[in-house]
C-alpha cells in the first residue's frame, strides 16, 4: 500500500480558465506538492457542475486532518502549542478573537508576537472570558487562568459597549492562576454598566508590567486596568484614562487604575486619572483606586482632576476610602472638587492605616475636607501634607476630621473654612494626634484643636522631631522640611536614642524584656518599637502608676509575650474610642501568656481589659477586672 504523508499540508492554488471549444469554466486544483494525500485525490481540471461535489471531499479530508492540531499536524493561532516553553502565538486580531472564542485554551500559555489594531468593530461583551449570564451577579462562564504574555507589544484602539453586561473588558475574568503580563493597550474605550474596565473586569491574579489608556463610563465599579480586584495583585503597571458617568446616572467606586480592591495588592504603580461626574453624584473615587481593602505601597498619582459637582463622599486624590494599608505613597499636582463630604487630598475617608505617605495639590469640597484625609476613623503615621483645602465647615491643613490617631505628622498647607474657622492641621478632633505639627507662618493660621504650631524654620530643625527617630524621615537641616526617606532627597536620617528596655534587642530571636512598670509604660513611646517582640520577665503591680494604654491610640502589632506572669492594678481612663491595656492590636500584633487581674478600664467605645480593639491574635490570656464605656464594652 502507498504510504501518503498528513504533514506540511499544502495550501492549493486555484486556477480559473476556458477551454477552447468548451461550453464551461474549467478550474484547475493544484496542489504543487506532489504525493500527498491531497495531490492525489485533487482533480486537474474540473467543470463547475462538479465543482461542489469535488470540493465537499476536500474540505471533508481537510476538517479530518486540522482535526489533529492537538496532535501536532496543524499549526494553532500563529504557531506554538499553548505551554511555558512553546506559547500560542497571537499575530492577528483573528486569533485574539479565535482564542476568546476557545474556552478549552483558557489554561494555556499565550504570546503576542504584533502589534494589534481593534478599529473598526464594536464589541458588546469582553473578548476572552466574557460574563455569560447578565441576569446573575458575579462572573458566569469559565475564568482566564492561564499565562497571556504581551511581549512588550500594543493592543490599540479596543472598543466595547454594553450596559447590560457585567465584567466588561478584554478580559472578563482571570481566575488565580491567570498572569498578564506586558502588555499596552492603547486608546481603549469601555462604556458599559456595572464592573467595568479597559483590561480585566475581574482578577484573582496578577498583572505586572502593563500599561492601559483610553476612556470609560459606568455606573458601579469602574476602573481603569481592574473593576474588581480580588485577592489578586498589580505591580509595577501604569494607567492613564477619563473616567465618567453614565446619562444620568450616580457613579459609585470609581478608580484611575482600580475600582475596588477585596485583599489585593497593589505595588509600584501609577495613575493619571480625569474623573468626571457630568452633573451626577460620586460616591468613592479615586485617582488610583476607589475602594480598598487590601494593601498599595510605593504607588503614586499625578495630575489627578476630580469633579463632582452634584455632590458625593469619600474621594480623594489617591484613594477614595480606605479600609486597608496604604504605605510609600503619593499623590501631587491634583484638583479635587466635590459638592460633598470626606474629601481628602490623598484618600476622601479612612478607617484603616495610612503611612510614610504625601500630598501635594488642591481640594475643595463641602464638609470633612483635609490635605491627607477628607475624616479619619483609622491610624495615619508619619505622613505629610502640602495641600491648599478649602470647605464649608470641618477643614484642616492635613485631616478635616479625626476620630481615631494622628501621629508624628505635619502640614504646611493652607486651609480656608467659611461657616467655621479652619484647622491648621484638624477641622475637628474627637481622636487622639500626637508629635504632629503645623506651619503657622506658611499657612497664616494661629489655631488648631490638636496639634503642635511652629515657625517655618522651627519645622527646618532636627531638635523639632524629637520621637521621629524611626528610620523614615530625614531632614536637610535649615533647607528643607523633613521628607521622608523614599523621596531620595538631600538630608540625614532623623534618629533617637534607642530606649533602654531591661535588655534585649527586639527581634524574636532576642526580645525586649520587660522587668518593671517603667518599661512596660514605654513601650510605644517610640513608634519605631510598635512592631517589635517583648518579653515579661516578672509580676509587674501599676498601682499608682499614670498609665493610658500600651501604644496609647495607636496598634501594636509585634508581639508581646507575657511569658505566664501577672500585670494587676492598672487604671486606664480615656476618651478614645478604645481603650484597655493595649488600645489596639492590629493583624499583625500577637498578645500571648498574659494574666492581667484587679484593673479598671473606662473609655467612649470600645472597652475591654486587655484590648480595646483586636485584629490580630490573643491566645492563653487570662483577665479580672472592671470595665465601664459609654457605648461598647
């Protein structure tokens, strides 16, 4: 038997012609390679009549053959064969569609060897792992989970419209194990409803170097690269995009780069973000991120503008609201206006943790208006602000409102007030601020609620910021204000004199020990020691002694092992909201092996003998006492 080959297939050249005399067109099939499979069954010269019949055999032969691809006889997309080593290749907007329309590849590995232009077709529901069913909430269909390399290359001009349809992007959704990577997308323009974005409406896993501009409208959850983050990550990614609302339509968390993060991480990003209402109210926008709830760190914004004019709460800058960790950020050469409340130069409204963090611009709205913060129920720590604000009441150079902790921070900003005189750094204080300062000569106000004022060249000094020795900051003494360390500015690294505990380092290995009440009254004088181990080397008695709480309104988040003795006596009374023997122990903190007995709690909030509030760990504590608050014990 003749053996016939199945590889190389050959494509055929069609031919079309008259014979002479003839009373057809006679075509000609040519395969030019001959003793193939296809060379032998093609027929030279073929009538038209029997054209059809001759090419439903081919084409039969030839679905039987591509049917192999898996098998290796066929080349799939632009070649490859969808693994680490061997990615499919997209080459064409043919295959980028080909492989949304290819659920079963959904796990593969993918490479972008062209440059792409989308111009010309409006889609109506994300290219590759599109929502499926409109009328459920959440992601319906099977989730992107695999690797989509763009190689450094452009997808330009993607257009998608679709009101109706959640998840609306290029990609819908990518589950865990998704990774997208470099890749541009260029001049994208998205106008969908809910949970909408230029790149992925929805992510579980990562992106890391890409870059998205182009143009948006929604209603809820509208971000420029992400809608939704979910415990997934972006790093080292960029996004510059106009972001507006539907006709007639509020627009609810909005984000430059993302909407909203539920235990994401973002990190070393950047944002370029216009945000527009057009008449309608805003509630959570932000320049990078309207919502979040995980961590951001080392990120920025720059030339961020924000309107809303109809009204609207929690907006700022950077961040709308927080719920997370924000640490190493910045936000600069912004314009926020809004006819509402919680408006903040760097995040409208926060409950959580801001930290080693700036802003830089000018934000105007009605109520709860501040250069870091719109109204701060959480922790900022070591941030700076030097942000013109201007509101109807409640307005400070750095918070407009505080209800929880400030601590070792500083404006240099102006703040107008016009129904009650502004702050120069808190419209209003119900909270604890400590070791923070603000310019009175630079902002022309002599009066504030809470904070520290100084003379320009007073804040130029080392000996201002005695308590600020831990690590952060660094001053270029009678030049400049203190900056903090990241900004690589001129300067020397502020330091304190390491507080003198009973021994120890502070590591795990070799802990703080904790002897007498002095050394247990200090910890968390320096907040260089927040995070650091201790160790309870005997029974301590507080009778008698002034005490407000260990790391007094602020978290500790180390660990402090009571090592099975007894703290008894103690007295805290305060009115922040929570109080106890530590104030707040955060989710990294661990109190273990403590006995506290015969003490006497009383706050405004939360109460309790060994912690006001905890996030962390409590483990083999034992407690007796009496406890007395106004609203939660």
């Amino acid at each position: 038997m003749r053996e016939y080959s199945v590889t190389n297939v050959p494509v055929p050249i069609l031919m079309l012609s008259r014979i002479e005399g003839g009373p057809d067109r006679i075509i000609t099939l040519y395969y030019p390679q001959p003793n193939t499979l296809m060379h032998i069954l093609s027929h030279s010269q073929v009538s038209l009549w029997n054209w059809r019949l001759l090419m439903h055999r081919t084409l039969v032969i030839l679905g039987s053959l591509c049917g192999l691809v898996g098998y290796g006889f066929c080349e799939k997309y632009g070649g490859g064969q969808g693994i680490a080593e061997d990615p499919y290749l997209i080459a064409s907007v043919e295959h980028l569609v080909g492989f949304g329309n290819t659920p079963d590849d959904y796990d593969a590995h993918f490479l972008l060897v062209n440059d792409l232009d989308m111009a010309g077709t409006v889609y109506t529901g994300a290219v590759i792992a599109p929502d499926l069913d409109k009328r459920e909430r959440g992601p319906q269909g099977r989730k992107f989970n695999g690797v989509f390399d763009g190689g450094g290359h452009k997808i330009s001009n993607f257009t998608v419209e679709n009101r109706s349809i959640h998840y609306l992007a290029l990609f819908g959704f990518a589950g865990k194990n998704a990774v997208i990577k470099n890749l541009h997308l260029v001049d994208a323009s998205v106008h969908g409803g809910d949970t909408a974005s230029c790149l992925i409406g929805g992510l579980e896993g990562t992106i890391e170097n890409c870059s998205v501009t182009g143009k948006l409208s929604g209603t809820y959850c509208i971000g420029g690269m992400v809608s939704f983050l979910d415990n997934a990550s972006v790093k080292h990614s960029t996004c510059k995009v106009v972001i507006s609302s539907s006709a007639g339509r509020k627009l609810y968390i909005a984000g430059g780069l993302v909407a909203f993060s539920q235990y994401g991480k973002i990190d070393h990003c950047i944002a370029e973000c216009s945000i527009n209402t057009d008449g309608n109210v805003l509630d959570m926008g932000g320049g990078l991120i309207g919502f979040n709830h995980g961590t951001i760190a080392n990120s920025y914004c720059d030339q961020v503008s924000i309107v809303a004019k109809a009204g609207g709460k929690d907006v700022g800058a950077f961040c709308g609201h927080n719920a997370g960790s924000i640490r190493n950020c910045l936000a600069f050469e912004f314009q926020v206006q809004c006819k509402g409340e919680r408006i903040g130069g760097l995040v409208g409204g926060n409950s959580s943790l801001i930290a080693m963090s700036v802003a830089e611009g000018q934000v105007v709205g009605m109520s709860g208006i501040g250069g870091i913060t719109g109204k701060n129920t959480g922790y900022i720590i070591d941030c700076y602000s030097n942000v013109t604000s201007a509101a109807l009441e409640h307005v400070g150079g750095f918070a407009g409102v505080n209800t929880y902790g400030i601590l070792g921070s500083y404006s240099i900003g102006k703040a107008v007030g016009v129904a009650e005189k502004a702050g120069g750094f808190v419209g209003q204080n119900t909270g604890l601020i400590d070791l923070s300062f603000w310019d009175a000569e630079k902002s022309r106000i002599d009066f504030d609620v809470a904070a520290v004022p100084k003379r320009t060249s007073e804040l130029k000094r080392k000996s201002t910021f005695k308590y600020w020795g831990n690590g952060v900051w660094l001053i270029d003494e009678d030049s400049d204000y203190p900056r903090l360390a990241w900004e690589n500015t001129p300067g020397v690294i502020i330091e304190d004199e390491p507080v003198e505990y009973g021994g120890g380092s502070g590591t795990a290995d070799d802990p703080y020990l904790i002897y007498d009440a002095n050394s247990l009254t200090m910890i968390g004088a320096y907040p260089q020691d927040f995070e650091k181990h201790f160790k309870l080397m005997a029974d301590i008695d507080m009778q008698g002694v002034e005490f407000k709480g260990i790391c007094y309104g602020f978290g500790f988040g180390g660990v402090f092992d009571g090592n099975g003795h007894v703290i008894r006596n103690y007295v805290v009374n305060n009115d922040l909201p929570c109080s106890g023997l530590f104030t707040v122990i955060p989710h990294t903190g661990v109190v273990k092996n403590v006995i506290v007995e015969g003490f006497q709690v009383s706050g405004s909030r939360f109460v309790g003998g060994l912690c006001g509030k905890n996030d962390g760990l409590i483990q083999r504590c034992r407690v007796a006492g009496s406890m007395e608050a106004r609203h939660l014990v």
